[in-house]
C-alpha cells in the first residue's frame, strides 16, 4: 500500500520539479522575443534574385533585405502575388514569389518606394 502512494506523488513532483532557469519564466515568450525595427520602405536596401537551388528546378524569385515586422511582410506578400498572379511564401524575413518575376517585381517595388537591385547570376 504505501507502494502505491510513493509512485503517485513521485510522478506529480518530477512533472512540476524545475533545476535551472536562466532568463525568468516561459509563461510569457514575447518579453523574451527581439523587437525588429520596423523602416519606411524608402531606407530599406532590397535584394531581388532568381533562384533554382534546391527547388528541382523550379525557379523561385527571392527578395531578400527586409526590416519590418511579420504582419508587415504578410501584407506585402499578399500584394506581390496577386501582382504576379502566383504564389509565394515567408520565410526568416525573405518573401519567395513562385515563378521568375523579377522585372515585374522591380517595378512594383520601386513604385511602393523601396531601393531594389537585381542580383545573381545571368543578370542583364
């Protein structure tokens, strides 16, 4: 009988049983998370690219150089794709537009204000 007691309360200490913690508590992760400053788009230096790598051939244009916030970056993806009229992802602040688009997307950038260059390979 008292078998059974032991293994009852042993298991609901090692459940709640914390040894280190080096930066307050977990309960609340954006005080931890990095504030990204957010830039008009007219002090931004962006990087358009056209790239197969790792895709099996399928060509991805890539602009990368962003200073905003996620929502931000969401926002503009939107626009971009249904400008290109294909779709496109966020990843670690790079948006990737399905398809080259490159001088569709150089245009329309230039027109919200941003600095962009066209870089890679096989460039005019």
């Amino acid at each position: 009988m008292t078998k059974s007691k032991r293994q009852s309360s042993d298991s609901n200490s090692s459940s709640n049983r914390l040894v280190y913690q080096e930066f307050g508590s977990n309960s609340n992760p954006d005080a931890v998370e990095r504030a990204v400053q957010e830039l008009p788009p007219n002090e931004q230096n962006l990087r358009l690219q056209a790239s197969r790598k790792g895709r099996k051939g399928k060509t991805v244009t890539m602009i990368t150089g962003f200073q905003c916030q996620p929502a931000t970056l969401t926002k503009l993806l939107k626009q971009l794709k249904s400008h290109c009229g294909s779709g496109g992802t966020v990843k670690e602040n790079t948006l990737e537009i399905q398809g080259d688009h490159t001088e569709k997307l150089l245009q329309f950038l230039t027109k919200l204000g941003y600095k962009v260059k066209i870089s890679g390979k096989g460039n005019k």
